[in-house]
C-alpha cells in the first residue's frame, strides 16, 4: 500500500494505492494518526483494489475517532468492486462515501 498526502484547502487528502489487507490496514492506520485531530480528512480510493476486514476496521476506529473530535473523514472515487465491498459490509450508509472527492472538497472550500 503506498499513500501520498496531499492539502487541498482545509483538507487533507490521502491518496491510496493497492490493497487494503493486513499490511495496507498497518499502513493506512499509520498514516491516519496524524491526521486524526478533528479536522478534515478525504481517503481517495482511485487506485484501491480491495478492502479486508482489517481495512474495516481501520477506517470505522478513524471514523470513530474523527467524530468524537468533531472532525470528518470523506471516502471517495471507488471503482464499483471496491464500492461492492462496502455495500456487503453495510458500510456505505456508515460512512459519507462520494463519487468525486475533489469536486466536494472544491463545492466546501
């Protein structure tokens, strides 16, 4: 799993690349961390092949602790396998998931 942050305004957006298994959930929750203060984080999953549970997990403990904070976290740009996995999960409706990231983040700024 490889992650390039970039600041679009107010946001921080983490561009991920790959799977999202055991070592992709290790790295996705390392480079979360810092980030995870209450402000504005966007996941794009353009080049996302799948999610594990672990991923899950990962992301609803970065959910969790974002709302807690009164922050937000935005996922978005899934190709429809990966936006597949999220509807089995129930997750769809848990997160706030977008078809365009960059275009919610350029509506809000």
């Amino acid at each position: 799993m490889q992650i390039t942050e970039s600041k679009i305004a107010a946001w921080t957006v983490l561009a991920l690349n790959g799977k999202i298994d055991q070592a992709g959930a290790d790295a996705l929750k390392a480079a979360l961390a810092p980030h995870l203060t209450g402000g504005f984080v966007a996941l794009d999953f353009t080049h996302v092949e799948y999610v594990t549970s672990q991923g899950f997990r990962v992301l609803m403990q970065a959910l969790k602790e974002q709302t807690a904070k009164g922050g937000r976290l935005l996922l978005g740009n899934m190709s429809e396998p990966v936006r597949m996995f999220f509807d089995m999960a129930g997750l769809s409706t848990v997160f706030k998931v977008v078809h365009d990231i960059h275009a919610v983040i350029q509506a809000k700024a």
